[in-house]
C-alpha cells in the first residue's frame, strides 16, 4: 500500500508517496536521491544508515518512512556550504583523517552533529560510547575520536548571546583567543528542535553562518 508522507528533508518541504512497509533508508536513498545513507547490515547495527530525525541520530535502515510524517530529517547532504566549503564537522575528519575507505564516515558524522548539537562537553570516554553505534573497519575509531574531540573542543571555545532578545541564547558572549565574536544560539526552526546556529567562529572558513545541525 502506498502512502503520501509530508515532511522536511534538508530544510526543504517534501511530500513523497512510499511503501507503507519501506525503510526512511530506502525512501532517502531511491525517491530522493540522498546516497550519503548508506546500506550496510540493514538491522541497526553498524550505524552507516545515520540521519537525524527531529534532532536526534536514528538507523534509518529499521525506521519506517511512514514514521517521519511532519518530521524534519537532515542528512549529510543538508551540510553543504553555499561556498561549497566543508561544514566544520566534515572538515575535522578530513583533517584528522578519520577517513578512509568512507563508507561509514557519512552516519558518523550525523552522530558528531548531534553530538555538537547537543551543546554538551563531552569526555574522550563518553564520546567512545557515543560512537558505539557505529562499525568501521578501516580506521580504528583512535582518528575518528579525534575528530569527535577537536570539533566539540572547538564548539566550546565559542559561545555568545544573540542582540536579538527573541532569540533564546544559553551563554554570555565571549570571544577566542584570536578575538573572533562568535553567536551560538537555538536555531528558530521548529521542526527541528534542540539544535544550533554558530555564527562566524571558525575563521578560516569564509562564511558568516556555519549551520550546525
């Protein structure tokens, strides 16, 4: 039986007709088009099949579609910059090299946005079982926990208030070492609680808003 689903990928409404039996990993992949989920043990166990759903990091693999009706999903391909420069997250695991043969790298960066979504700090133990989730076979994970600990470091060296009294901001406004303000505040989306705008504190990307999901 097919069924009409409403909902939002990416920040962009969608209505797409699915299988009443169809797995959100099958829908994003072959009616949207969305190859950064990816197939491994189609049972919830490597993690691969990463995406968030309202916020919070699902296998989409045993997550039926029909699931999602007015939720908001975010995939790896609702990172990408308008600069087509690398979100934060991304760049933190080229620069690590947390990367190797790539196949699980896209459901582990979901995880680390919910992780920085989070606005928590995190130990390098809590973060091992944050990843648990995950299998890769390549890397080690000792790169991969790198990247999770030098991305939510960096996000912590940047906190502030918005000027803006309408928007909900958790900290005073601060600024790094190099003098660079920085807003970190609720992102005014509501279907898609919980999560984070942090405006203008990685430098070296040359944009004015760095969206961390």
């Amino acid at each position: 039986m097919i069924k009409v689903i409403q909902c939002t990928v990416n920040g962009r409404a969608q209505e797409v007709p699915v299988d009443m039996r169809e797995s959100l990993a099958d829908t994003l992949r072959n009616r949207l088009g969305l190859t950064s989920v990816k197939k491994g043990c189609e049972v919830g166990e490597c993690g691969a099949c990463t995406v968030l759903v309202n916020g919070e990091a699902i296998d989409s693999c045993i997550y039926l579609a029909i699931w999602v009706e007015g939720k908001s999903i975010l995939t790896v391909e609702g990172l990408q910059q308008e600069d087509s420069l690398l979100h934060p997250i991304q760049q933190a695991f080229v620069d690590e090299a947390a990367i190797q043969c790539g196949f699980c790298t896209p459901g582990l960066i979901m995880t680390a946005v919910e992780i920085v979504g989070s606005g928590k700090r995190y130990s390098r133990d809590e973060l091992r079982k944050l990843i648990s989730g995950h299998l890769c076979r390549c890397t080690g994970y000792h790169n991969i926990l790198n990247a999770m600990e030098r991305i939510v470091n960096e996000t912590h060296q940047f906190v502030g208030v918005a000027e803006d009294t309408s928007i909900v901001a958790p900290h005073p406004l601060k600024k790094n070492a190099k003098g660079v303000t920085c807003l970190f505040y609720k992102l005014g989306i509501p279907q898609i609680p919980g999560l984070f705008f942090l405006h203008s504190c990685f430098p070296r990307y040359s944009m004015k808003k760095l969206l961390l999901y």
